[in-house]
C-alpha cells in the first residue's frame, strides 16, 4: 500500500485545482472577486497557526473592547 505524501497545503491546492478545471465559468465569477476583495484562504493559508491564532485573538479582544468603550 502506498502511503500519502502529500501535505494539506498541497492537498488543498490539488483539490482548488480540479475545482477550476470542473467549473470554469465558477472559476472567473470566484476570480473577479478575489481580485476585488482578497481572500482569506490565500491569507491564512501562508500563516502558520500561532499567527492566524494571534490575529484572531486580537480580533476578538479588539471588537470586546470596543463594545465596552462605546
């Protein structure tokens, strides 16, 4: 039996690959978008998870202080 090398990062992209390969008309309305608002799977995907931790930590702590200081 052969054993998986393939990390998440390269499964994911496999996977978004025959995904656009499948639905080409999909791929440009997704596309046009991306390129309006980025994309948050492109962010966190290039982050390890401490970081992407962080951010959502200071997030959430941002948007309590907010409300109590309002």
């Amino acid at each position: 039996m052969k054993e998986d090398k393939e990390t998440p990062e390269e499964r994911r992209e496999r996977i978004r690959q025959e995904e656009r390969q499948g639905n080409p008309l999909g791929n440009l309305k997704d596309s046009s978008e991306r390129a309006k608002y980025g994309s948050l799977v492109d962010l966190v995907g290039g982050l390890n998870w401490k970081v992407t931790l962080i951010i959502l930590l200071t997030l959430i702590i941002g948007a309590i202080g907010y409300g109590l200081f309002l």
